[in-house]
C-alpha cells in the first residue's frame, strides 16, 4: 500500500495546530443550530474548513451521528444547512487561578469534530452530495 504523503503532511499540520490544513480555516466563535437522532440543540462553532468544523456542545454526540448543522455565513449573513458526520469528541478539564481565591477554580469544555458530508437538499442546497 503506497502512502499518500500530502495526507500526512495534512495531519502533521493538524496536530501542530496550523491553519494550512485542508484549505484555509476561520477562527472565530459562532451560534450553530444541530438537529439530529438526539432532537435539536445550539452550540458554538469554531475553526471552520471546508472539510468540516469543531462545534463546542453541552452534550457531544456519538461517533458516526449524522447531524445538520445550521449556521450564517460570517462574511455574508446567508445561513448555510449541512449535512455533518460526528468524527471525533473532545472532553477539556481545566483549572484556572482567581484572583484573592486560594485555590483554582474548575472549568471544563465538551465539543465534536465534524466533516461535512453533503448539503441539506431541504434548505435550498444543489444537490446532497459534497465534492
């Protein structure tokens, strides 16, 4: 089996965190609205490919969950529906330092990675599949 070294080179970007993967990414919190097996709910989007985005949720969905992903468009407000696919899940723990406390205060975070598998036909896309 021959490797495909641009893939690897991809998830060796990924890894390090670079923007480079995938074609460009957007960097910046915003509302997203999913519907799927587990009813419908809101999340915060962030780091947004053309492959797919991480969705910050209460409550992340199983592997392999196909969901809808609704959102606007940051550069032109349009709302964009597709149809998305549960990669991989994200559990954060954390504690921070307050100020005059004495000892950290706990934070944590939950989120899914998604890749985004066709367009919701529904909600005005071309055609269901994704190229």
């Amino acid at each position: 089996m021959a490797i495909n070294r641009s893939n690897l080179d991809k998830r060796a970007a990924h890894r390090a965190g670079r923007a480079d993967v995938g074609g460009d990414r957007f960097d910046k919190a915003f509302a997203v609205y999913l519907s799927g097996p587990q009813g419908v709910s809101h999340g915060v989007g962030r780091s947004i490919t053309d492959d797919g985005m991480f969705i910050e949720v209460r409550e992340p969905c199983p592997l392999g969950t196909r969901l809808t992903v609704t959102f606007c468009a940051p550069d032109t407000g349009t709302e964009v529906t597709l149809i998305a696919e549960v990669r991989y899940q994200c559990f954060i723990n954390y504690g921070m330092a307050q100020p005059g406390e004495g000892r950290p205060t706990r934070g944590g975070m939950r989120g899914v990675g998604v890749r985004f598998v066709g367009f919701d036909v529904k909600a005005g896309g071309q055609n269901g599949e994704m190229q």
